[in-house]
C-alpha cells in the first residue's frame, strides 16, 4: 500500500502497477539484467548505439507500463540534477587541434567535443535511469532486499538495506514532530546563528532519539530470536520465462557493445 503522512498525498509507488511485464519475472533475473544493461551502455561511445540504448530503455518502462507523469518527473530530477555538468561540459572541454569553438558566450569557447561529451553522458543516464525504474522499481523493497541475498550479496549489506527501508519513514516521521514542535515555540528560519543553532540542535537530537529507537529494535529483535542475520523466507524459481528474458536481455547487451565496437 502507499505510504501516506498527515496533510500529504500518497506516495504512488511503480510496484502498484498491473501484475503485467517484468513484475511477472524473477525478481533475480530482473537485477541482472538491470545490470547488466547499465555495464553495457556505460561502455557505449558511439551516439547511434547510445540512442538505440535509450530506445530499448524506453521500450522496457513501455513493457513495464510505468505511469508516464511519475516516470518523467523521476527522469526530470536526475537530470536536473547533472544539468549543471552538461552545460559545463562544452566550455570546459578543449577543442580538438585544428579545430574551430562551436560558438562563443561571453567570451567562452565552446568545443563541439564538449558537447558531444555533455550528449553522451545525458543518453547515458537516461538510458540507466529507465531500465531501472522498469526492471527494479516495479519491484517492492523487500522482494529487492531478498533478491540481492539469494544472489549473493552480503548477509549484512541485505539486512542494512532492508532495516533502512523499514525505518526511514518512522525517522522522517520523527523529523517531522520535532520541526512541528519548533514551530510551535515560534521558530523561523533566517540567516542569523541562531538558526544555525537552532537546526543543530534538531539533526543533534534526531541521532539521540534515532540511536534509542535502534536499540529499541534490536532488542525486540533479539528477544524474537534474531542472531545477526535476517532469514529469507521467500521461494524464489526461475521459470522458462525468466530464462528466456535473461537470454534475450544477454544478447541485447551484446548486440549493443558489438554495434558500437563496430561502427
């Protein structure tokens, strides 16, 4: 079910979507194959095999029928968030010897290799950014943090991952109750040291009352029996389907290195 808060909408999550596409799949051959496509379009150089890897990305949030306004304002953000990069990117990249700037703003070169660099990062992550919200993020966190222990990562990194998916909305819960309680003491945030000290003392005691609730826990979890590691309960297999998927998302990757190697 989504997650709610007081005063906020619910938060949609890609899981909640029709039982159809990849969310048929074993949640196993759907992290490798999420990997292995970003390796593989991390190793692109050639703009042709960069925009065929964007289009089979595309392809896979089309198959996993993830919800078109959710799934542009995730895109958005990550690139909002290397804009900056990309924009720095042609003034900062020297031309090649010989050659002429593209254009010049206010007063700075700009080099056609800079900008064909900036091209290749931005198809690059889109590229990455799609196939995972398509292969992993119609996926529940729990069934990635049992996907990830029966592929082999370690006991501790799993049961990390799993108790911070538990926990991070209890702390942000916590956050919020305490910035509720300095504004009702008639806190305003402003440029001055008392601000300052002010949210010193809200990140001080969220650790203090985030260490009390962790020993809390453990201590629950140890009288339940909890000796270091968390038990997988799941059955997972492996059907002809995800055989077949892991097959044709190999040779899709290859098909992708071997076109750009070529050309």
């Amino acid at each position: 079910m989504p997650t709610t808060r007081p005063g906020q909408p619910a938060i949609r999550s890609f899981a909640d979507g029709p039982d159809t596409g990849p969310r048929r799949l074993d949640p196993r051959a759907r992290v490798l194959a999420a990997v292995a496509f970003a390796v593989a379009v991390v190793a692109l150089n050639g703009l042709p095999a960069l925009v065929a890897s964007v289009g089979v990305a595309f392809g896979l949030a089309v198959w996993a029928r993830l919800p078109l306004r959710e799934t542009a304002k995730r895109v958005a953000a990550m690139d909002g968030f290397i804009l900056l990069t990309l924009v720095m990117l042609p003034f900062t990249t020297p031309p090649a010897a010989g050659t002429e700037p593209l254009f010049t703003l206010w007063g700075l070169p700009a080099s056609r290799e800079g900008l064909e660099h900036a091209v290749r990062i931005a198809l690059k992550a889109n590229a990455v950014i799609l196939a995972l919200l398509a292969l992993v993020g119609t996926m529940r966190e729990t069934v990635l943090g049992h996907a990830l222990g029966r592929l082999g990562v370690p006991a501790k990194l799993v049961t990390l991952f799993l108790m911070t998916v538990r926990y991070i909305e209890v702390l942000h819960a916590e956050y919020g109750r305490l910035r509720w309680a300095m504004k009702a003491r008639g806190f305003r945030p402003r440029t001055d040291l008392h601000t300052l000290k002010s949210l010193g003392h809200l990140v001080g005691m969220l650790l203090v009352r985030s260490l009390e609730r962790s020993e809390r826990v453990l201590a629950a979890m140890k009288c339940r029996g909890y000796t270091g590691r968390l038990p997988l309960l799941d059955t997972l297999r492996a059907g002809p389907a995800d055989w077949a998927f892991g097959t044709a998302a190999a040779i899709a990757c290859v098909l992708l290195v071997a076109a750009d190697r070529l050309a």
